[in-house]
C-alpha cells in the first residue's frame, strides 16, 4: 500500500474529537503501528528476513552433508542441533540486515509523512508533535521486536526441519536442554531488538532534517553503514566503544553456562544514551520546525 493510500487514517486520527492522556497516545501509537506494518516495503522486508535463515540452514545442510561434527566449529554447532540456527541467524543478520530494514523503517518514519503531505494533518491531532514523535518512535521499536522475531522463528523453524534436535551445546561446552535453550533464544533475541533502539533514535533524527522519505532512509543506513566500517579498524579503538554498534554481539556471552552480562548490560546502556541524544536533538528539531508541505 502506497504512502499516499494512508492519508485517509493520518487524517482520520487528526479530526477525531480531541482525546488526552494514555487514550489519546494508545489511539495516535496504534494508528502509527498499523501504517508500519501495512506497507508493502515493510512486508517485503520482513519476508527477506524471513528467508535468510532459510538459506543459511540450506547452504550448511549442503555444505555439511548434514552429518555431525562436519565443518567450522561454529557450523558444527548448527549441525548437531538445529535450535543453534536461531543464534546463528541472529548473529548473521544483525550486522548489515536487520540494521539496514531498522533503518528504512526509522528514517522513513517523519521525512515520509513530510514527502507525502499527510505530516500537516497528523499534526492538527491534540495529542501533539512531542506524542507523536513519541508514537512514531515506539512503533520503531516494535518493528525491531518483530523484526527480530521473524528471524528467530523462521531460523527455528529451518532447523527443526534440517537438523536434528536436542540438548543445546554452548560455548562454553556445557550443554543444556531444549526448554531451557529456548528461553536462552528468547532472551538473545531481545537483547538483539534492544541493540537497535540507538539506531532508531538515530534514524529518527535524521528523519527530521529532511522532507524526502528516501534521502532520510537512504542516509540512515548509509550511516550504519559508515559506522560499521569505523568499527572494524584497529586504529580507531579509543572511539569504537562509543560506537552504537561496537558491542551488538555481546549476547554471544548469553550462550554459555554462567551467563555474562557485563558486555550485555554496557550495550544496552550505550542504546539508552544515544536514544536519549538523538531522541532529544529529534525532539528539538521536529517541535519547533515549520511543517509547509
């Protein structure tokens, strides 16, 4: 569903009779949530997420021949237990796939609405510019979790299809239950959702700079982009820590049998300053600009 097809509920939402409070945001959060999901580009997304643990499952079935103990060290994980796919798919897809969708979705998110023209009537809606940034922001963050999620689930379905399953092997040679490896795949998928929140308060931002929707997303993740890079040379290594990438892969420390949450809870705390950065600059920037399109 094309941008333009959505006016109807922007502006359905900014006529209704004024609401205040919880309401009035739940109604504004909800309409947000719905224009995310519904737009074609988002249901692409998700469904090339959903597809790639689907090849990764294939290529090591092909490559291994599906025998145990076939493979690189971390192959053979996958090869032994297929419920290993899920860390896997994670870890692969967060470096470029789920950042780069994350993106779209949050640099999309103002600079969208302003291209389209339909920014001028959500704005006439009393919840306000503040509430629905706020709502707008939210709804990033639940495209994260869902995003995440499809992840999850489709690597969990394609290794219960390819592989056997069992007691979870971790990296620290202790194994564990299929109940209890499970909730460990629950837990590194939200930690993993989390890790994005820094990005879409950045994409926010830089969503409100501009009026065009593409330059916003395309900027965004040239942005992650860019930081990545950054991320990878040695000589950097006094500012890497302040990367809002430089420690997406700390939950590898929630895979081993005494879990380790230093790295864990310093990325999170890295997330929640640049959200409370760039969410503020987004803040400054969208209340006080003048909407003319």
């Amino acid at each position: 569903m094309s941008r333009a097809e959505t006016v109807p509920q922007g502006a359905a939402v900014a006529a209704g009779r004024p609401r205040a409070g919880a309401a009035g945001y739940a109604a504004l959060f909800t309409s947000e949530l719905v224009m995310t999901f519904r737009r074609a580009r988002t249901i692409a997304m998700l469904g090339i997420l959903a597809a790639l643990p689907v090849l990764i499952g294939v290529v090591v079935r092909v490559h291994t021949g599906g025998s145990r103990g076939e493979g690189p060290a971390f192959v053979a994980q996958v090869t032994q237990n297929g419920l290993f796919l899920v860390f896997t798919a994670l870890a692969v897809t967060l470096p470029v796939f789920l950042p780069m969708t994350v993106g779209v979705v949050a640099g999309d998110a103002i600079a969208g609405e302003a291209a389209t023209g339909t920014l001028r009537y959500l704005l006439v809606a009393p919840a306000g510019r503040t509430r629905l940034l706020a709502a707008k922001f939210t709804a990033a963050l639940v495209f994260c979790l869902a995003a995440t999620g499809v992840v999850a689930l489709s690597a969990l379905a394609t290794g219960a299809a390819l592989f056997p399953l069992g007691e979870v092997t971790l990296l620290s040679g202790d194994a564990i239950g299929v109940g209890e490896a499970l909730l460990r795949a629950v837990l590194v998928a939200g930690v993993v959702a989390l890790s994005l929140a820094g990005l879409v308060a950045v994409g926010l931002f830089v969503s409100t700079l501009t009026g065009s929707g593409i330059a916003a997303m395309a900027t965004t993740v040239v942005l992650v982009i860019t930081v990545q890079i950054l991320d990878s040379f040695p000589q950097l290594h006094a500012v890497q820590p302040f990367l809002f990438t430089h420690r997406w892969l700390s939950f590898s420390d929630l895979l081993r049998e005494r879990m380790y949450w230093d790295g864990v809870l310093e990325n999170l705390g890295l997330q929640a300053v640049y959200v409370a950065v760039f969410g503020s600059a987004a803040w400054a920037r969208f209340t006080g600009r003048d909407i003319t399109v």
